[in-house]
C-alpha cells in the first residue's frame, strides 16, 4: 500500500511540474518580477538584448512599482522557442499580461521592443496607462526607401540561411563591427556585443528579417494612452520625416536626446532619466 501510495505522489508530482513548465514555455520571453506596488511597468528590451538592460531604469522605480522586465525567447542566452515572429511576440506579452491581471500598466520599450510597444497599445488599447518608446520607429525600413510596403507573406528562410552558415568568429566580427554606430559608451559596448552572440542565430535572423518587414504607422493610429518617444540625437535632423511616420499617433511626446547614439539609457543618461521622472513619478 504504501508502494501505491509513493507512486502515486510521484505521478502526482511529475503532473504538476509538467503543467508548470508547460505553462512557462507557452510566454516567448523569460521575466524578472521585482518591486512592489498598486501599479506596474513592463519593461520590453530590444533585439538581441537582455532584460539588463533596464537596470539602472528598473532601480528607480521599482521602490513604487511591480516590475516586470522581460527578455525574449532566443536573446541574450535565453532558451529559444520555435515560431519566433513580431506578431507572436506581441500576442504572448498580451496573453501574459491578461493572464497575470496586470491592469493599466506603464510600458517601456527600446527599439524593437519599443516597436512592440506601440503594436500592444495599438492592439490592446485597454492594457495600458502610459507608453514610453525608446529609440523606435513605426516603420525604420521607410526611412531609407519612402515607397516600402509590408510583405503580406515574407518568406525569412534566405536570411536565415545565411546567418546560419556565418562561423561564431564572423558573427562576432559583425557585431564588433557595428556595435561603435549604436553605443558611444564604451564601457558598454561589451556587454551589449556579449548579449549579441548569446543568442541564437536562428531567432535573431528570423526576428531581423520580420521586424524589417514591420509597418505600424497605419495601426499606431489606435492607441488611446499617452505616449513618450525618446529618440537619439542623430533623428534630429530627420524630423519631418520621424513626425510624418508618428503622424497617426495624436498627442505624442516627441524628444530628442541631446547626445549620443541608440542605446540612449546609457549614452545620454541624465536626460533620458529626466525625461521619465516628468513623465513617471519614481
């Protein structure tokens, strides 16, 4: 009898960690849950990146808010998980958030991630108080070509091919680089590069090739919250072109970093958090 009965609690306890990390693998990213408070800020990182990259961000505000910082699935070490696609992504922080109750969170989003935030407010007006983009456009491939239009089925099995077939020392190599055109901080740069090549080749081609393939600046014509983008200094000189592609996003907070390049947090620190600190209260 008492053979039956540990087996049975075995089988029982097998069940449950089944469920679990069954549930666990259903999100495409990994989170990091810190700080308390009624309300919450998501934190969305962009491509290749982990979640650490809102560090200093997250320091600030997680005395007064839950935090939830995400990396996805195939970034920066993290497991990857088959079907990676920017609508994908987009459907399971959703599903997340709807499942775990956040309401009416802050959403935080860098470049990719920064795209993903206005594709949830625009699909999912009802989730969020407040977004903040950093560093992102509706549409970047439309900045070099004024004609591009969205591939209704793009076909990523070339571009991932060729990353594919790109030895561990040339990847590096790329990353090495075309790091100096989006860090100005130094220091930083390491970090950033080590993100890069902890990710799995097959996610990052996949995730290049269809966020390449991504327009929002029709949909972003949906969002109801306020919103706050925060974009490098060097967009300065394209401002008619970046407000034309935010020109459906009505009431939008557009600024300007004073110096340095994409990774705005680190490179021009002391604006960026002003920015936040008038538009978040810590």
């Amino acid at each position: 009898m008492k053979k039956i009965t540990l087996f049975a609690a075995l089988i029982i306890i097998s069940v449950i960690t089944f469920a679990g990390s069954s549930k666990a693998a259903a999100y495409p990213f990994d989170v990091k849950i810190t700080g308390k408070g009624k309300n919450a800020i998501i934190f969305i990182p962009g491509f290749a990146c982990s979640g650490d990259v809102w560090n200093e961000t997250r320091t600030v505000y997680e005395k007064n808010y839950k935090c939830y910082t995400l990396t996805m699935a195939g970034f920066a070490g993290t497991p990857a998980q088959p079907g990676a696609s920017f609508n994908n992504w987009e459907k399971g922080i959703a599903d997340y958030i709807k499942e775990q109750k956040i309401e009416r969170a802050i959403l935080i989003g860098h470049s990719m991630g920064g795209g993903l935030a206005l594709a949830l407010a625009a699909d999912y007006p009802e989730l969020f108080s407040k977004i903040v983009v950093v560093d992102a456009l509706p549409c970047l491939v439309a900045m070099r070509n004024p004609n591009f239009k969205s591939k209704e089925k793009n076909d990523c099995s070339p571009m991932v091919n060729q990353f594919l077939t790109v030895s561990d020392a040339q990847f590096l190599q790329m990353q090495q680089m075309s790091m100096p055109g989006l860090c100005a901080d130094t220091a930083r740069v390491p970090g950033i590069i080590n993100w890069t090549v902890k990710s799995d080749r097959k996610t990052f081609a996949e995730m290049y090739c269809d966020f390449s393939n991504t327009d929002l600046r029709e949909k972003i014509a949906n969002i109801k919250c306020p919103s706050l983008i925060l974009l490098e200094a060097n967009f300065a000189i394209f401002k008619p072109k970046i407000e034309a592609q935010y020109g459906n996003l009505k009431g939008a907070s557009i600024q300007y970093a004073t110096k340095g390049l994409h990774f705005i947090m680190y490179d021009d620190t002391d604006w960026y958090n002003q920015q936040l600190a008038t538009y978040i209260k810590p």
